[in-house]
C-alpha cells in the first residue's frame, strides 16, 4: 500500500492510501510518502504539484515570502536569532515584513 495525491491543475485535491496509483480511479495520480523521502513532502490537499521539478509544494502562507532551493516557503527576513519556541516568540507582520514578538 502506498499514499497517491490526486492532481487536479497542478493542485492537490485528494491523497489516499492504495495498492497502487491505477487502482485510485480516474484522474492524475502521484505517489507520496508520508517521510517526504519523495517529492520534497508528503503532500496534503491544497498544495501544488511543481511537475518541472517533480515536488509539492505547500501554498503560500504570506505574499511576501519566496520559495527556496528547498521548495519552502520563507520570509524575506531573517526570523531573530534569539529565537526559541516557548521562550522567545515571534510572529510575521506582513504589513511591515518584519518578526515581532507578540
């Protein structure tokens, strides 16, 4: 048994688990692995299928950010180096494109 992600656009509509991509019915079937040892991630709906460079990709969390080598979405700016979750938060503004702890 494997997970296939349904295509649609180039966007993620379904993923299951079964015997094989030709068994999951019509439509434009890719095999995913939970690891993300394929394909960059495992993929989730909503996502997009970048076919040219075989990954998916998650959407975009904030229209500043830029993919990077890694096929991830990141701020343009650096997160704080003093940076710890639980002890030192911070939270993307976009309106000013800055961390800013909450």
């Amino acid at each position: 048994m494997g997970s296939y992600a349904k295509i649609e656009s180039n966007v993620v509509t379904q993923v299951v688990v079964a015997a094989s991509a030709e068994s999951c019915g019509s439509g434009t079937w890719i095999e995913t692995r939970v690891d993300g040892s394929i394909r960059n991630k495992h993929a989730s709906r909503g996502d997009t299928y970048d076919s040219s460079n075989d990954v998916f990709i998650t959407p975009k969390l904030y229209d500043s950010w830029v993919l990077n080598s890694d096929y991830n979405w990141v701020a343009p700016t650096a997160i704080p180096s003093d940076w710890n979750p639980g002890t030192k938060d911070y939270q993307w503004n976009e309106s000013t494109r800055q961390w800013e702890e909450p």
